[in-house]
C-alpha cells in the first residue's frame, strides 16, 4: 500500500510541476476561457482517475498567427498505474497508451479543425485523423458542434494484430488502411455551473487490406457507432471536476470506459 501511494504521489507531483512551467510564461491577467464549452482553447492540467489506471493530460494554448484564430496541442498520457489503480483486468503499470491532439478554432465564425493522434501499446496500433468543426449556433440550453474528418490506422507488425492480419510474416510499421468519421459534439447547459456533454461518433472504414476493411473495429465489423458522455461541475472559474462514460454498439454503457477527471485552467 506503501508502494502504491509513493507511486500516487509521485504522479501527481509530477502533474504539479509540468503545470507549473506551463503556468510560468501564461500571464495570469488573461480573460478566462468557458471551460464547458467544447470548442474552447486555454492552457491548463487535468489528472483523471479511470478503470484503467491514472490519465495525466497537459494543454498548451498558443499563437497560431492568424487573426480571430486560436490554437491549442494537448497531450495526455493514459491508463499509468493501471494493474495497481485500476479494476479491468489483465492491466499493467506502464503507460497503456498515447494521445496527442491540435485544436486551431476562428472565433468569429466558429470553424476549426482537429488533429487527432493516438498509440495503443497493448494493440500496438494507433490512428491520426483530421476533421473540420463548425460551433452552431445554440438553441435555448443546447449548442451542437457537427464535425467530419477522415484517418490512417497504423499499426506495428500488423500481422501480429488479432483482427487485421494477413499473414505470419512481420510487417514492421505500415498502415493498414483509411477511415472515416462523423459526428459531433453537444453541450447542454443545466445551470450556471453544471453541464451535460454527449458526442456520439460514427467510424467506417473506407480502404486498405481485405483483413482491416473487414474487422477494422472488430470481427466482421467495418463500422462502430460510439458514444461518450460527461457530466461536468465547475468548482471555481479556473477549476472542474467531469465524469466521464465512453461505450459503442457491441460493448454497454456499464462494461466501457469509465473515469473522473480534474481540469485546471492556467
């Protein structure tokens, strides 16, 4: 138990001090970003507590050097501590996976696009997308964000890979095929502090090997319909606490992915 405070700690504290650099060169005089808006770009640090382990997430917001136009990186680090933290199973206490992300939104009109980059190291496989965003305008409590975008799947030795493989003989790094996505994100404003998020995301695979085309998402399977929704608090103007649930069409709401997350804007 020991070991796995010390561990805990260490974590945080590490989480503590990247903020801190970032927080060095971010004027505190700043106006402050609606954290509950989906579309919003401000640097800040979350930690979140999952059923498979510790997420650290950093973001960097930054001058993109066009007018009316922000720009955010965000890097998040995934399921640390996972076999001593968390309760799936068959988890380890490395780092389960690698997210990194590129937000660059016009805030006069409300179009952006999104870079989406992800490493799974138990799959040894990952994807990297783009897709525009358009912010519509809100209607009473509701505001909709439609996106649509397309992406690579990569994969390391895909041959190894339970669903894409085509033979026995190593691969090395390839990409195995193409998708597409389509989707949105959604707010619902219930109070002043308190919001709802749901983003259901369509994907579809649209190329590459016979294997991958087939079981992109997985056996017999060429699309999924996934769903993520959070509820969110804001403690203070700067800080938040959200909850988070992620399912699809073949895995239920119960049996997903399921964490709590603090946010702190810098």
């Amino acid at each position: 138990m020991i070991k796995m405070q010390n561990k805990l700690f260490i974590t945080v504290l590490s989480l503590l001090a990247t903020a801190s650099l970032l927080s060095a060169d971010n004027n505190s005089t700043k106006e402050i970003q609606d954290m509950s808006d989906p579309l919003a770009v401000f640097t800040q640090a979350g930690i979140g507590f999952t059923d498979k382990g510790i997420n650290i997430k950093i973001g960097k917001a930054y001058d993109s050097g066009k007018p009316a136009t922000m720009a955010m990186n965000i890097i998040e680090v995934q399921g640390v501590l996972g076999d001593t933290l968390g309760f799936r199973d068959n988890q380890v206490n490395t780092v389960d996976s690698l997210r990194f992300r590129n937000f660059v939104i016009n805030t006069k009109n409300g179009f952006g696009g999104q870079v989406d980059i992800a490493w799974d190291f138990n799959t040894k496989s990952g994807s990297a997308s783009y897709a525009v965003i358009q912010a519509l305008p809100a209607f009473s409590i509701i505001q909709l964000y439609p996106l649509a975008g397309v992406g690579l799947s990569v994969a390391n030795n895909v041959n190894n890979h339970p669903l894409w493989a085509e033979t026995a003989s190593p691969s090395g790094l390839s990409v195995p095929g193409a998708y597409a996505t389509v989707g949105m994100y959604s707010k619902i404003t219930i109070t002043k502090k308190i919001w709802l998020n749901y983003n259901p995301i369509y994907l579809y695979a649209l190329t590459g090997s016979d294997a991958y085309v087939k079981n992109a998402y997985g056996e017999d399977q060429q699309g999924l319909f996934t769903h993520e929704v959070s509820l969110s608090y804001q403690i203070a103007p700067r800080f938040n606490v959200r909850y988070f649930g992620n399912w699809n069409e073949t895995t239920d709401f119960v049996d997903g992915g399921q964490r709590i997350e603090f946010n702190y804007q810098l």
